[in-house]
C-alpha cells in the first residue's frame, strides 16, 4: 500500500537547480526580467538592435528571443507563473550590449554561482599578492595573516609600507574604532556607585584615551570578497546600516576590471565553505531570503578563514546590529550590540576601480 502522507511530509532528496541558472525565486526574476526591458528601452535600443548586437553572426535577428527574456507569463490573478532567463552567457552578451555593469545584471538575475566564482578568483588573487610580496611565506605567516592581516611588507612595517605606491595600489586597511566609555558602562550596570567609580577608574588607567582603534590590512582584491560578503549575506537578525543593502553591488561595479582580471588569472573551483554556500542557494525548495542566510553562515565562516579580522571590520561596518541568537530584549548590552562601541566605516567603492593591474 502506497503512502498516504503528502509528498512535502517525507524526508525525500530536495530538488536542487542544474549548476549554473538563476537561484532567484520567481518573483525576482520577473522583477529582473522586467528591469532589464526598461533598461533597453531607457537606451532607445530595439528588440531587433539588440539581437543583432547579442548575436552578430546570426542568419535571423532573433527578435522572439530576446521578446521571450522580457516577457513574464502571468495566471489570471495577475501571478507570476514562469519566467524565461538568458544563460549566463547570454546575459554576459546583453549586459555588454546595454552597457550594464555585468556584476550588477548577474546579481539582480540571481546568477549568485557565477557571482561566488568570482569572488573565489578575487581571494585566490589576493593570496598570490600575499605571496609575490613575501608577506606569507609558510605556514606560521600564513596563521598570522588570517588572523591579524598583514603587518609587514618586504622589510618595513606595513604602515610604512603603504606609503610606496605600490603597496598603496595593492593593499587596503580597514579601521574599526572603540568608544571605551560605553565599554565601561557595560560593565558597570548593577554596581553601587563607588563600585562604579573604583570600576571606571581602573578602567580609565587601563587605557590612554577614551577611544582605542583597531586596523586589519589585507589586499585589495580579498577586500572585495570579504566585503561583498559582509554587507551582501547578513546573518539573521543582523540589522544593516542605511545605504548598505545596495553596497555589495555598487562595490562588483567599481570593481568589475579587478573581477575580470582575477577570472582571467587566477580563477579556482568553489571549496570549502563558499562551494556549501553554493549548495545551499541551489535548493530550490527554500525560499531565497531563507537560502540567503543559511549560506551567508557558510560564507561568514569560509571570509573568516581568509582574514578574521577584516572580516569583523567589514561587518562592524556593514551593521547596525547584530544578530544574536538565543539573546533576549532584556539581556542584550552594547557587548551583544557590538557596533555600539566598535564603529566602523564601510571604505569607497572608488577606491578598487583605479587599481593598477599589469
């Protein structure tokens, strides 16, 4: 007798996506799809300008192609029901012709595999920076690097370092800044008060000043990756500050030259933490928002790998708060609401568009 239990009860093997097409749920991908109409038209390109240019050699414009990408298929209450999506390369070939930056297409898109590529190539790149300038040389350096990032380069220390334009074209620090007077709040409540006083004062000894900082230096093409991670993959419960849900993708843009440069030479298969990430944005049985925040566990983890402390500088930056799990509204402190006492400024996308590559 078969089971009388519906299909969604059992335990059965979850559908996932072929390797490389859109993880986006339907609605953004009629969003996407959308979207991009209106940016041809914005550009006053035809249908038919725009097959000739996505297919030159063509014997036919491919009109109906291109109609099919934009066109979304609706039931009778006005859903969604299926969108027809370029392939990667396709979309490649459009996002040139529109002159769109491709990054930005691709992430709209939900293209996120090709997106987690990249950012592998980027640390690869980094890596071999790393190498090149003799700042991790074995394992040992190695260690320290993922910890601390870097702290010397060739013989100088890494502050002094950065005022030779090489370095300065390679390398990006990112600083947090500690209000210790919060701190010493924090860990005042509940004391009488000259417990507080005895508290502060010590406190106070303990430091020079009221303010401490903390700098983590890293290239600049790993910078992009642990950045685009940070304010890209929140975890839930994370909070971003105002501005920075558009960040990851501004920051692909200013970096697309970087980006193409790292696919073209140092280009690696997904492993470890970013490849379980990949896995996770596959299964399509989640729902994308619930997909986004399993894999940004994975690739929090595999960022911190690269470098801990930037990665902590790139989410300070990137939040407002953060999520805690198992917190509760009355037992939550400025320890818990690290951004309260750690602030942090996310750098300007600027500033990996002008890197010189050769």
């Amino acid at each position: 007798m078969g089971s009388v239990l519906p299909p969604f009860w059992t335990d059965a093997p979850r559908r996932q996506a072929a390797r490389s097409p859109s993880y986006a749920g339907l609605m953004q991908r009629a969003h996407f799809v959308s979207w991009l109409k209106a940016e041809r038209e914005k550009r006053g390109i035809s249908r038919k300008q725009l097959a000739r240019l996505v297919w030159p050699k063509a014997t036919e414009a491919t009109t109906a192609r291109i109609k099919a990408y934009e066109t979304v298929e609706l039931d009778e209450n006005g859903r969604p029901i299926h969108v027809m999506m370029p392939s990667p390369d396709t979309l490649r070939k459009i996002s040139d012709a529109l002159e769109l930056p491709w990054p930005s297409t691709f992430t709209f898109a939900g293209y996120y595999h090709e997106i987690l590529e990249a950012l592998a190539a980027l640390a690869e790149l980094g890596k071999r920076w790393l190498e090149e300038d003799g700042v991790v040389t074995d394992l040992p350096t190695a260690l320290t690097f993922r910890s601390v990032g870097v702290h010397r380069l060739g013989q100088y220390t890494v502050w002094r370092a950065l005022k030779n334009p090489y370095y300065q074209n390679r390398y990006i620090a990112g600083t947090i800044r500690q209000d210790l007077r919060k701190s010493i709040e924090s860990q005042t409540v509940g004391y009488s008060s000259e417990q507080v006083a005895e508290s502060m004062q010590r406190a106070l000894q303990r430091h020079d000043a009221l303010f401490d900082r903390f700098s983590y230096v890293v290239p600049k093409p790993m910078a992009v990756t642990i950045l685009v991670i940070a304010s890209g993959f929140p975890r839930r419960g994370d909070i971003l500050k105002s501005g920075v849900d558009i960040y990851a993708v501004r920051l692909l843009e200013a970096a697309t030259p970087l980006l193409e440069y790292a696919q073209r030479v140092a280009k690696v298969k997904l492993s470890g933490g970013i490849r379980r990430a990949d896995d996770v944005l596959r299964d399509v049985q989640l729902p994308i928002d619930g997909r986004r925040v399993v894999a940004a566990e994975h690739l929090i983890s595999w960022a911190d790998g690269i470098c801990q402390g930037y990665t902590h500088y790139a989410r300070l930056a990137s939040m407002e708060y953060f999520g805690v799990a198992g917190s509760t509204i009355d037992n939550m402190t400025p320890e818990y609401q690290l951004p309260q006492i750690r602030r942090a400024r996310l750098p300007y996308v600027h500033q990996f568009k002008t890197i010189r590559l050769e």
